[in-house]
C-alpha cells in the first residue's frame, strides 16, 4: 500500500517538472515583466493616470520613476513611490491626466 503514494508523488513532481520547462506563450510575451520596486522608502506612493494612448511605463521612464504596478484596464496609469520633483514634473506633462498621492480611501467608516 505505500508504493501507491510513492507512485503518485513522483508522477506529480514528473508533471510540474514538464509543465515548469514548459515555453511562454506568444499571448503573454506581449506583457513586460514588473520591474523591481526600488525608490526611496521615505517618497510618497501615487497612482498616476495618463491619457488612453499612452504608455504608462513610458511616462514613468520619461521622470526616471519605477511603477509598482502599471494599469491598463479599468485605470490607465501607474503607481509608484515618487520624489517632489518628480511629481511636479508629471503634473506639467499634458499626457498625465491625474497624479495623486495614494492612501486610504474615505467613507464607509475611515
């Protein structure tokens, strides 16, 4: 009776062994990688929301900031830590429609 697991243990680890080597799809290749969050801790995180044509994470390069997230669906934009300067500089570019420091929502009893 314990060859049966031992079986199943080791068809499991053969099948996410395969899956694993596996090559990415051509759907997905399309969708950059997150890049690694590296701003200063003490900058303020903001959401930014750039027009619909526009490139999120190209805006983002454009004042040197690198996105936590970048949206595409519902938000067009991205988020990221950005220093003074930075956000002052995204609000004069007429591509960023919005650029606001992120925290917690009000209402339903904040």
């Amino acid at each position: 009776m314990r060859i049966r697991p031992i079986r199943t243990l080791t068809a499991a680890v053969a099948v996410l062994a395969a899956v694993a080597a596996l090559p990415v799809s051509g759907a997905t290749a399309d969708v950059p990688e997150p890049v690694p969050h590296t701003a200063p801790a003490d900058h303020a995180p903001y959401i930014v929301t750039v027009r619909e044509e526009v490139d999120p994470a190209e805006v983002a390069e454009r004042v040197g900031a690198t996105p936590v997230h970048v949206y595409r669906t519902v938000l067009h934009g991205f988020s990221a830590r950005l220093s003074p300067e930075q956000v002052e500089a995204l609000r004069e570019m007429p591509d960023v429609e919005a650029v606001e420091e992120d925290g917690r929502a009000g209402g339903f009893g904040a």
